[in-house]
C-alpha cells in the first residue's frame, strides 16, 4: 500500500514493506488475489472491501467481495471470515468486484460491479458486467438492490466499473469508467471515465462530459471543476479524492475534488 500527503496526491509519505493482507486459503474465493480495494474509517477501525479472485477452467477467473478489518490505521487487515460478504447469487452469478464503500446518512453503501456474461472471442472469455449497489446498517450482512443502476451507451454489452460516489449540492454524484466489451486493449475502445448524478441513489442520468482529450470538466450542478491531464481514454479506475485547497488536481484515475465537499 502507498500512503500520500493530504496536502500533495503526488508525495508519497510511505510505502508498506509487507502485503497488508494475506491470500486466501486453499480453495477459498481470494486464494489467488485480492484486488482492488476499498476502504473506510469507522471509529477505530478501518473497514477494508476487496475483491477476492479464484482460478477457473472454461473462463480465466470469477471474483467476489470480501470484507476485512485493520485496528492499526490500515497498515495490515485481518479477514472477517473465509468467505465473501457479497458472492454469486440467483442474480448476479459472477464477477463480483470493484468495491467501493461509502456512508450516508448513517447507512453504509456498496456500489460494485456484477457480471452478466462471457463472451468467447479468439480463443478467450472476456467478461461483461455493470455497476450495482447493496445497502447495509453493519457493513457486514447486506441487501442488494437487484438491478443495474446505469444503462449502457456504448453498445448492449458496455462494461462498467470502478464506481465512486458522493453527496455534494443536493444530489449524488457519480465518477465510473466504461468501455466496449471487445477490442478494447486500445485507445478507441477501451476505458474512459464517466459521470451519472442521482437525486436519490436509486435513479441515475448519465451525463457525458468528458472527450478524447485533455481538458477541463466543469459541471454547473455539480459545482466544482475537474482537471485531467491526460488523454482519458488512457485511464480507468477514477476514485473521487477530497482534497484541500490549493491542492494539485487528480492523476490518472483520480478525481480530486478542491476544497471541502459535503
């Protein structure tokens, strides 16, 4: 893990010389990675929400949302039991991933990415999945909400991920990325970052304001700016950063909003 100064996302301020949390047993749902993560101070905890992968025969690996807990400021994470918090279900049967975990008004909220199918292409299965959300009061047993929260615009098979949330001015705000499900280990098609809003975290209008190059976003309702130095078709992951004032304005896959948004 890489810790930064608040005050400057490009200074690293320390670098953990061990894995912060180990692998899974042996054939547990993260006995072979555990990536990305996400996580969220709650009291003395840090709450850490990750996806745990697992090898596969006809397709290359599934993943599931697992849950673990670190009581030294995140330095290393002790696991909440051998199995997922949030797994395959009737529903959402595969590729469970992409955590992000937030808190409003009291109740936490998961936003993570489920798959709908594999596509066999060349010789491989790529995946194809869309961003969903699961609420909790404990952060441990979770209700799901059951259907995808953005339709696609690429294509009916648009992959989406990596989404991140927060309230600011009245609404939600939403910072994700998504590509074309094929052919996408390129510019044209692959990532790039998009942005929904939502008045109730339930229903959400996709509005795209970013292009293919550099440039400055600034979203009247959204009320604040977001700079991007580089090509966002170059880019994935966006994680929505707080900063302070004066602070630089996101790297790649980071959106750092100046000031303090609440």
């Amino acid at each position: 893990m890489l810790f930064r100064s608040p005050r400057d996302l490009t200074r690293v301020i320390g670098v953990s010389s061990d894995p912060i949390m180990s692998l899974g047993p042996l054939g547990a749902f993260d006995e072979f990675g555990t990536y990305p993560v996400s996580v969220a101070r709650h009291g003395v905890e840090v709450r850490a929400y990750y996806g745990g992968w697992t090898r596969c025969s006809s397709v290359p690996f599934d993943v599931a949302i697992g849950y673990a807990v670190s009581h030294d400021a995140g330095r290393t994470f002790q696991k909440h039991g051998s199995g997922p918090v949030l797994g395959a279900s009737l529903h959402e049967p595969f590729v469970m991933s992409g955590p992000k975990i937030r808190r409003f008004q009291d109740r936490w909220y998961l936003f993570y990415i489920s798959g709908t199918k594999w596509i066999a292409t060349e010789g491989r299965a790529e995946p194809v999945y869309r961003i969903r959300m699961a609420t909790s009061n404990d952060g441990i047993e979770w209700q799901r909400h059951g259907h995808e929260l953005l339709a696609p615009r690429l294509e009916a098979d648009e992959c989406q991920a990596s989404p991140d949330v927060i309230f600011a001015n009245g609404k939600y705000h939403m910072f994700f990325c998504y590509r074309y499900s094929l052919g996408y280990r390129g510019h044209e098609r692959g990532y790039r970052i998009g942005y929904a809003s939502s008045p109730d975290l339930v229903t959400w209008t996709r509005l795209e304001v970013l292009g293919t190059t550099n440039r400055e976003i600034v979203e009247p309702r959204f009320g604040h700016s977001v700079s991007l130095p580089i090509s966002i078709r170059e880019i994935d992951a966006p994680s929505i950063v707080k900063s302070r004032p004066k602070a630089p304005v996101g790297l790649a896959g980071v959106v750092s909003l100046d000031g303090d948004v609440k």
